[in-house]
C-alpha cells in the first residue's frame, strides 16, 4: 500500500507541474484572447486545479496513515489563486463591456443625460482594475482592459459635452460640420458610439469649444429673456388730479420706472456687446428701440406735466 501511495504522489507532482506550465504557456491570462475565449480556458483550468485539491487531501490521508509529512503543492495554491484573480479580471471587463455597450449603442437621446453615470461607472471600473494584484496587471488582459478604461475615459468629455442641454439647432450644425462623411449629428436614433466614431471624438478641444459657446449662449438667452420680462411687466402708475382717479402720472413711481428701463438699456447693449450675443442682436436692436421708444414718451410726458400741472 505505502509503495502504491507513493506511485500515486509521484503522478500527481508529475500532472501538477504540468498544469502550471500549461498554466503559463496557454493559460487564460497568458495571450491576447477574447473574454470569452478566455472564461472558456478558465473554466477548464478551475476545474483542473479543483479535481487536483480533491486529489491531494486524499493523498494527505494516506501520507498520514503511514506517518508521512503531508504533500504541500504550493503550485496548486498558486494556481488555485490564479483562478480567483483572473475570475475577477474576466468579469471586471465583461461588465464593463456591457456598461460600454448600454451606453454607447442606445440612441444618444436617451442616454446622454446619464453621461455623468457612466463617467462615474468608468471611474469605478478603474479603480477596480487598479485594486488587482500585481501579477494580475502585468498580463495581456489587463493591457486589454486598461486600453478600454482609457478608451472610455477619453470619450466621456466627449459625450458630456455633447449631452449638453444647453445645445441648439445652430450647434449641432457646427458639430455637424466638425464631423466625418454625412453623419447627421442630430438624427434622433443616432447613437453614442456613431456620435464618437464620426470624427468628433478626434476633435474634442473643437467640441468643448462649442458646448462651451452653447453654455455662454444660453446663460445670455435667460438673462435676455429676464430683462424682456421685467421690462414687459413694468406698469405706469397714475395719481388723481382735478377730481379725476387718474389725472396725472405719478412723478416718483415714473423716476423709477425711468430708471428700471435705463438699466435695462444698458443690460441689453452689454447681451449684444458679449463675444457670445451674434444670435440674439436682432433680437436685442429690436427691444432696445422699443424701450428707447418707452423712455422717449416717459420723458415728454414729464416735461408736459411739469408745464401745464
């Protein structure tokens, strides 16, 4: 029986060792191989290295049976951890594959306001592949994932820029023009990755510049739109006179009225002065000379009242 035992722990050292070097020349992390293809080999080995574990407790049976000091195979520990750690590699670029994909092949229309999410997934995801081993992050996979974390993390600015509410019909036409072929940039059902892959992502400082002018823009248009509204809302108040309710205006309620449409004179002439206020010139000349009209009228009147009151 001990001679039979030690036949059977001679096989195994002998079909141990040669899994671990099958486990560096054609393991699932030893060359460029899909994801799949590699959860395949990892599969195989995993459940090498668990009929070896099974294996191996038997054999320490019987090496203590006979007074013998257990069998350690260190080589098994170590490939039995491998496995772990690679688990963690293969599913780490599989769900971030499937984050990608969720993202960039949806109509941009309906995932653009979740830009900031998935500029956060892939944050996670990267900090997770740093969280890896260092054995881990010396293989071809992880060069894998790294190359798509980077990938990504470079076309997030992209895409947040993009997903910019603050957009028009004017910029989108810009960005139109920045990109490759006849992709219409503004088609509803077109998706992020068309969006990256027209040549926008390749001119991304270009991008930022006009997301940056739709911001500007915007933030004019409200303040263009406040300065309307106040204007518009603003009342002439009269006072009684000569037994009448409303006889005269009221002189301190006009000043005051004169001076609101003054600074509003002077807000619309710095909206048309800004590098950002082409698209709302027309606009702008059109209220001032109606105010300027406003303050015109208010100043005769004035001046009537003042002679014949």
């Amino acid at each position: 029986l001990r001679s039979l035992l030690m036949g059977a722990l001679r096989a195994f050292t002998v079909e141990l060792r040669a899994l671990a070097s099958e486990w560096e020349t054609a393991g699932p992390l030893s060359s460029v191989i899909s994801n799949e293809d590699a959860r395949a080999r990892l599969g195989r080995f995993a459940a090498a290295a668990e009929n070896r574990a099974a294996q191996l407790l038997e054999l320490n049976v019987g090496e203590r049976l006979f007074g013998l000091e257990p069998t350690a195979a260190s080589e098994l520990s170590r490939i039995t951890r491998a496995c772990v750690v690679c688990e963690r590699l293969l599913t780490l670029e599989a769900e971030l594959a499937k984050a990608a994909t969720r993202h960039l092949d949806a109509p941009f229309s309906e995932v653009a306001e979740r830009t900031t999410v998935f500029d956060a997934s892939i944050t996670y995801f990267a900090s997770l592949a740093l969280s890896l081993p260092l054995e881990a992050r010396k293989t071809p996979a992880f060069v894998r994932l790294r190359a798509q974390l980077d990938s990504l993390g470079g076309a997030v600015p992209v895409l947040r820029d993009l997903a910019r509410p603050e957009l028009r019909e004017r910029h989108w036409t810009q960005l139109g023009n920045l990109s490759d072929g006849f992709v219409d940039v503004s088609a509803p059902g077109l998706t992020a990755r068309e969006l990256l892959n027209s040549g926008l992502r390749k001119r991304a400082l270009e991008v930022a510049a006009i997301a940056h002018t739709a911001v500007e823009e915007a933030a004019l248009e409200a303040r263009l739109a406040a300065v309307q509204a106040d204007a518009w809302g603003s009342a002439l108040e009269l006072a009684p006179y000569g037994g009448k309710q409303m006889g005269i205006i009221d002189l301190p309620a006009t000043a005051e009225l004169r001076a609101r449409v003054d600074d509003a004179l002077a807000d619309l002439d710095a909206i048309c002065a800004s590098r950002f206020g082409s698209p709302f010139e027309s606009r702008c000349a059109g209220l001032m000379r109606q105010l300027a009209a406003v303050a015109e009228v208010l100043d005769a009147w004035v001046r009537a009242q003042a002679v014949f009151v």
